[in-house]
C-alpha cells in the first residue's frame, strides 16, 4: 500500500504501502550502472547488495522512506493531501530468517497504524523471471482520511535478506502496468565481489565486527556518529530499538562477523559503502553463518575515525 509504514527501526522491519509501475530507462548495461544511493538514474532503482534493479516511472519523485526502506517514489496528485504520492512504489531490504510465507502476516501487523479495514486479498507463490522463488500479495485498506487503497508486493529472499518490492494506487484494484513495476525486481549477476577500500575503512569494519561480537551495546553505538540519520532516525532512536530486539547486532548467539564490501565511493570526508557482513550464529548448539547486508550506507571521517551517517543526502 502506500505511504511506508514504519515498523520500529530495527523489527525485522518490513514496511509496506507505495506503488505504481512500469517504465522504461537508459540503454546503460545494468552492470555498468552505480547503485542509485551513489548516482541516481531517473526510471531505474538500483541497489548495492544484493545487487538488483526495479524500474519505475521517470516522472516519479523521490521520497524520504523510512525503517528498512531503500527507496520510495510516487506520482505527486493535485488532490491528494500534502505528502501523499499516488501511484508509488517502496523497496524494502531487511534481513529475517522467516520464510516467504509469514508475509501475510507481517504486512498485516504492519500497517495496522496507518489503515483500517485491511484484507489480505491474495498470496500466492510465484517467481522472478530469473526463476527466483518469490511471492505475489494483494491487499487493500482505508486511510485514516477515508480513501481506499490497494497493493500489490513482490517479495523474494537473497541468502536471509528480505527484498519487497510494493506499488500502491488509490484508482481500485491494482494495473497490470503497475504491477509490471513490482514485477520488474532483477538480479544482477557479478555485482558482488569485494572490492579495495583504504586501510583505515578496513581497520572501522574490523573494529565494527569486534564490537558487535562482544555484545557489548554501548562500544558498538560509539561506531555511530551524533549526526547519524537513516531514513529519519537518529542514533539514540537506534539504540533503543536494538535494547529490546531480540535480532539486534549484539545478540548473544552471534560468534563472529566479517563485512566485505562491494561498492565503495569516496566523496570528501564521507564514503558511500555496500556489501555484506557474514555472521555467525550458534544456538542451541547448532552453528549457522548468514549474510545480512550493510543497512546505512554512508559513513563519515570525523576527527580521523570513521563513523556510520546513515542515508541522508
């Protein structure tokens, strides 16, 4: 449906809501593109890692999403009220080690703050067209000011990392032209090995990982710099949502972690990253190592140390 729905910053956030689709973009090999939170290219979202594209409408404009939300655009409607894009269309990346199959029922948790009269109207398996397993839900609502809207998400996994791709429109059941848009999620092959980044980044994602290892909350929150903004959410907001999830970066099961990094661009005292931490887990027992991708995208040089900044332009 549209407007993103925040879960709390660190709940296995999925959000929901946006939407529309179909478009056509630049002639650019995908594989030469750059991930769009480096340089934008008008009809194509592309993401880091996993490395995958969405197409859209060009004329669609760029929103602030929010928790988990990678991008957000929308069609800007004389009538709609100040802030709402209709159609729109919201990614959402999000690591969880739940199975395809307990969307349903995580969309509907989440967008309980937002509308009324929700329905799940349909979900069913399908797939990309790579062949990728993936899901295909319909669902409708009422917005707190009375309109009805409906959805349409794509939702599949890369590893235990959620990618859910949603288009909204407020003009009844969804088009096949939207959902074009949702169905448009590719992957791309060879965009993921690690790339070279200078000695005193390698030396932050090390001390990351030591940290995050030792549990302890306090040494990794001091990897966060005081101007730390993701998606509207400051360091503190960070902090106390990780005290109370149980699938926080320092829960007790996790044993080791290593990050590598896929994209890296240097731009004055910031660097814009993306890739990959590989985490290992044991519990009760048993040992599992899983990818969760690198969430905030951008850090910053202060005062020689590297610090995470979040998304923020």
């Amino acid at each position: 449906m549209k407007r993103l729905v925040a879960v709390s910053l660190i709940m296995a956030g999925m959000v929901l809501m946006a939407g529309f689709s179909t478009s056509t973009h630049a002639q650019t090999p995908t594989n030469d593109l750059k991930p769009t939170f480096i340089s934008p290219t008008p009809g194509l979202y592309v993401n880091g890692w996993p490395a995958f594209t969405v197409s859209y409408p060009k004329d669609w404009e760029e929103m602030l999403g929010g928790p988990f939300a990678v991008f957000y655009a929308g069609r800007t409607r004389p009538d709609l009220p100040p802030g709402t894009h209709l159609p729109s269309v919201i990614i959402i990346v999000v690591p969880s080690v739940l199975p395809l199959e307990d969307w349903p029922k995580i969309f509907m948790s989440m967008i309980v703050a937002t509308y009324t009269d929700i329905k799940v109207l349909s979900d069913k398996p399908s797939q990309l067209k790579d062949g990728t397993p993936s899901r295909e839900t319909v669902g409708e609502g009422v917005t707190k000011d009375g309109r009805k809207e409906n959805s349409f998400s794509v939702m599949t996994k890369k590893d235990v990392t959620w990618v859910d791709v949603t288009v909204t429109d407020d003009k009844g059941m969804i088009s096949e032209d939207l959902k074009r848009t949702a169905r448009s999620l590719t992957f791309l092959q060879g965009r993921e090995e690690p790339v070279n980044v200078p000695p005193d980044v390698r030396a932050f994602f090390d001390m990351w990982c030591t940290d995050v290892v030792s549990h302890d909350l306090k040494a990794v929150m001091a990897h966060f710099s005081d101007r730390f903004r993701h998606s509207g959410a400051s360091k503190a907001y960070l902090e106390q949502s990780w005290r109370n999830y149980p699938l926080s970066p320092v829960r007790q099961s996790l044993t080791s972690c290593e990050t590598t990094v896929t994209v890296f661009e240097a731009r004055g005292d910031k660097a814009y990253v993306d890739g990959f931490t590989l985490n290992v887990d044991k519990v009760k027992g048993e040992t599992t190592a899983t990818k969760i991708p690198i969430l905030f995208q951008q850090i910053i040089n202060e005062h020689g140390e590297w610090k995470w900044f979040g998304n923020q332009k």
